[in-house]
C-alpha cells in the first residue's frame, strides 16, 4: 500500500469518458462544496469539458487519455499524490488505448487508491470520505483536550 505524501492535499482525478461526462459535471456541481478547496486533476478532454461547463473549481490539466494522460495519473498515485479516482467510463466501448485505461485500473486496485467507475459508487465513495474526515475531526479535538 502506498502512504499518501500529505492526505489533505492529496490529489483527487476526475475523468470521463465523452458519453458519461455530462454526469460527471453534474456529480461535481452536486458535491461542490466537498471538492471545494482540493487539488483536482483531470485528463485533457474532461477537463476542458469541466470548464466549459462552469464548474469554476481550479483543475489540474493532464494529457488527454489518448496521448498518455492515464499513465500520467498512474505515475501520480505511484508517488503517492492521488487519494481517489473518480472514472466515469462507458465499458461498452473499447479504445485504442484501452492498456492503458486497465494499467490505472490495476494501480489503483493494487496501491488500494480507492476508484469509482460510476456515479453510484462515487456518492458511497463521497460519503464514507465525508465520514471519515468528521471522525478524524472528533478524534482530533478529544487527543487535543
């Protein structure tokens, strides 16, 4: 397991695939006020898309996906900078690129970087980090006193 180099500015990825990115948007502009404040980063296309969406949250640029993005944000968690990935992906289709879309599955799965492939996955995600921070924040205060 990789041990994140600082959990609170850990890197978060977003990426989506051209059908599934408009549900990506609306997932972010639902949870703005938790994406608030972290460094976000997303491959080219989505995030382009993100920002011509509005979603006036800063966002790290990567490659898009075809021209190496993915294995970018591989390196990333390899480093230890990334704390989720969020991939909105269409599994209907199969890109040329497809290795490398499965090396950031695997990473992920091995590096135990938790990843969410659909919107569903990505509210349970959301919520059980929610829960996480406000015990660390109870936790904190009762070590404090």
């Amino acid at each position: 397991m990789i041990k994140l180099k600082n959990n609170i500015l850990s890197k978060i990825v977003v990426i989506a695939h051209d059908n599934c990115k408009p549900d990506l948007l609306d997932f972010l502009m639902e949870r703005k006020s938790w994406f608030f404040g972290r460094q976000i980063v997303a491959t080219g296309r989505t995030a382009e898309y993100l920002e011509g969406g509005k979603l006036n949250l800063p966002l790290i640029h990567v490659n898009k996906g075809s021209d190496g993005g993915y294995l970018q944000i591989v390196e990333m968690i390899k480093n230890g900078e990334v704390a989720i990935v969020f991939f909105f992906r269409d599994a209907n289709i199969v890109q040329p690129y497809h290795d490398d879309i499965c090396k950031l599955l695997n990473t992920c799965d091995l590096l135990n970087i938790p990843i969410s492939t659909n919107r569903s996955g990505s509210e349970l995600l959301i919520i059980g980090k929610i829960r996480m921070e406000a015990s660390e924040k109870i936790q904190s205060k009762f070590n404090s006193n």
